[in-house]
C-alpha cells in the first residue's frame, strides 16, 4: 500500500522539484535593469549567472552547416528573444 501511494505522489514531487529549480527572471537582471553601464555589471556576472540570463531572454538555435564543416560559421547561429 506504501509503494501505491508512494508511486502516486513521485509525479507531484518531481513537478514540485523543476519547479523549485526554475529561476525567477526579476531577480537575474537586479543590477542589469537601469545600470549606467550595462557591460561593465555584465562583465562582473559569474558565468552560472550569465548562462542564466542568456537561457531566460533568449532563445540560442544552432543551424545545420555544411557536411565536414570544421570551423565556427557565427552565420550558422540564430538567437531570438524570448517575448
């Protein structure tokens, strides 16, 4: 009977658990929003902070290039924002 209602409850626990993962957008741009120099406060962000950022305003979308393509083409890569 254990089991049962334990095997009912993993679905709630686990939405519960992404949910309290999620990061609230508000504060990842306290200091960013109003800030004299932008990319100064960027340039000071930890890097989990900027990736943070990047995944909550933008959407990053590599497209396919050519086949054996061994070199960056920044043409490959579309970023949109997120509305």
């Amino acid at each position: 009977m254990l089991e049962r209602i334990t095997a009912k409850l993993r679905p709630q626990l686990a939405d519960a658990e992404a949910r309290s993962r999620r990061v609230e957008p508000a504060p990842l741009l306290d200091g960013l929003v109003g800030a004299a120099d932008v990319r100064a406060v960027w340039d000071g962000l930890s890097l989990s902070r900027r990736r943070a950022l990047v995944n909550a305003l933008l959407t990053v979308i590599l497209n396919r290039t050519g086949q054996g393509a061994r070199t960056f083409d920044p043409e490959a890569v579309t970023i949109e924002w997120r509305l």
